[in-house]
C-alpha cells in the first residue's frame, strides 16, 4: 500500500518531467524513488513508459514535434540508464542468446532497448545491433552467435517489411529453423507477424513470456 502510494507520487513526477522536457530531473527522481523502494520495474512501467506514451500521442496529434520528441526520448534515458542494471540483476542468467535491432532504414530504438533490458532482466543473455540493422547484418550475428532468438523492431509502416526480407534471409542462410523470430513495433499487428512466420509482441512484458516459450 505504502509502496503504492509512493510509486503515484514518483511515477507522476517521473512522468510530467519526461512530458515537460525536464532532462536533468529524470535521473535524481529515479534514484530517489529507488532510494524509497519504489522497484525498477515499476518506475519504469509507471513513470518512464507512461511518460513517453504521453509524449508519442501529443507527437501524433502534432502538437509535439521531433526535436521535443528526442528530448524526451533523452530524459527517458536518463532514467532507463539507472534502472537497467538493476532490471537485468532481478533473475539468473543463462537461457540463451538473443540478438536485437531495429530493421533497416528505422532510427526508433527506445521500445527496442526496453525489450533488450526485460530480456536481460529474465535471464538472457542480449546482442542489441542498434538500430538502422540490415538483414545481413542479423543473419550473419544469428550464426556467429547460435542465437536461440532474434527479434526485430519497427516503428514505420514503410519499414516493417524489412522484416520479412531479414526472415527470408535467414531461411536463404538456413537458420530459420533454429532460430525462434520475434517482432515488435507500433505498426504490427499479429497476422502481419504470423504471415512472415514471426511470433509478436504488444509489449516488452509479453515478449518476455513469449521468449520464455521459444526457448522451454
Ligand atoms: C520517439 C519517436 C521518434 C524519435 C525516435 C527516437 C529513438 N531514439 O527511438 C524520432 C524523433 C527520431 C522519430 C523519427 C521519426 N518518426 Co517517430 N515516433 C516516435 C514516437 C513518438 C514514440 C516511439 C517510442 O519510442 N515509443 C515508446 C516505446 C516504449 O514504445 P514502442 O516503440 O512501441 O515499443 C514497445 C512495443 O512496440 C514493443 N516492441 C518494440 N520493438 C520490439 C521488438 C521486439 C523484438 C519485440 C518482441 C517487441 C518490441 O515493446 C516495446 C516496449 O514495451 C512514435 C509515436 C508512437 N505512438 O509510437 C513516433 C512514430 C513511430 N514516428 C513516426 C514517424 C512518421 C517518424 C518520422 C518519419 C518523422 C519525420 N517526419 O521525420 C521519423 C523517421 C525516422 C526513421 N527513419 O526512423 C510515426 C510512424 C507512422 C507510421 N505508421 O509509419 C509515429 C507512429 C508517430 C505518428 N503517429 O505519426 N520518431
């Protein structure tokens, strides 16, 4: 109750300061929260990602623009920063490799990051490419790695089909049948995802779960 009390009074502020640009305010309300027993998972599901969803439909209706946008994405960061190692200590390591990134031509990486941290966090061990990722560029870490998951991010209906390239090029590469194949992204929907032979994600949360099921 009291931990609740105290995650709606830091998860609004953590909030209004991403909303209000506030950069330099993210980073001491994290650790402050932190330093209250508010849990990393938490601040980010109740401060961080409330925050920036805020931001993306302002950005939708046109009243925030891309350089506000980077700055929130930035103030974001601040607080993703203090939080991922703790999110990554939570359970033991050792279930497999995954290797992450945003498709070709896609610059929009923060969903992807918060994906690496909660696989991290579940006890995989994370390769995050970045973003701007070409389908070669996945296939060839996917075998250097014997990656048991590769997931990839997309943000832009123009460059979602990047997906399907990358999972016709690991079929080219004969990987696809070792490989589970993950996607996530605003534009996707689960028949786009099962119609590439992909496994989709609304969020990091259930792409946890559904990591977990590749690999048991
Ligand atoms: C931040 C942002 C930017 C930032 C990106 C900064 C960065 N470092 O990422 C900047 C300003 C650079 C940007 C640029 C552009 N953007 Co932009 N952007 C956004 C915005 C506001 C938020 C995205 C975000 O970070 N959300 C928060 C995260 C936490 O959510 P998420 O990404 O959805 O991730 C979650 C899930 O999707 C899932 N997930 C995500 N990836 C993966 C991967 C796997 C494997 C799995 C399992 C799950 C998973 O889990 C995540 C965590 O829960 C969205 C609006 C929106 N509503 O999404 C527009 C949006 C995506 N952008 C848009 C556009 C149009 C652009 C630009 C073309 C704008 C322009 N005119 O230049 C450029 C394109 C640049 C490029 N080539 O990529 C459009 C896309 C429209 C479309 N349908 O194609 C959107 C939807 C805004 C809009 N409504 O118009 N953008």
């Amino acid at each position: 109750m009291y931990r609740r009390i105290l995650m709606s009074l830091f998860g609004n502020e953590i909030k209004e300061a991403i909303i209000s640009l506030d950069i330099a305010s993210v980073g001491p309300l994290t650790n402050k929260a932190l330093a209250d027993g508010v849990k990393p998972k938490q601040i980010l599901d109740d401060g961080l990602l409330i925050g920036m969803a805020v931001v993306g439909e302002r950005f939708k209706r046109s009243e925030m623009f891309v350089p506000e946008v980077l700055m929130a994405a930035k103030a974001m960061t601040e607080g993703l920063n203090i939080i991922k190692p703790l999110l990554a200590g939570e359970d033991a390591k050792g279930k497999g490799t995954v290797v992450l990134g945003t498709v070709k031509g896609d610059l929009h990486d923060i969903g992807k990051r918060i994906v690496a941290m909660m696989f991290e966090g579940a006890g995989f061990d994370v390769i995050d490419l970045g973003y701007d990722v070409a389908p070669e560029a996945f296939v060839s870490k996917v075998k250097e790695t014997n990656a048991c998951i590769v997931g990839m991010s997309a943000m832009l209906t123009t460059t979602m089909m990047q997906m399907k390239i990358t999972v016709d090029a690991l079929k080219e590469a004969g990987l696809y049948d070792k490989v589970g194949v993950m996607v996530g992204g605003a534009p996707l929907t689960v028949e786009y995802a099962e119609g590439i032979g992909a496994k989709y994600s609304p969020d990091a949360q259930v792409a946890v779960e559904v990591a977990n099921n590749i690999v048991q």
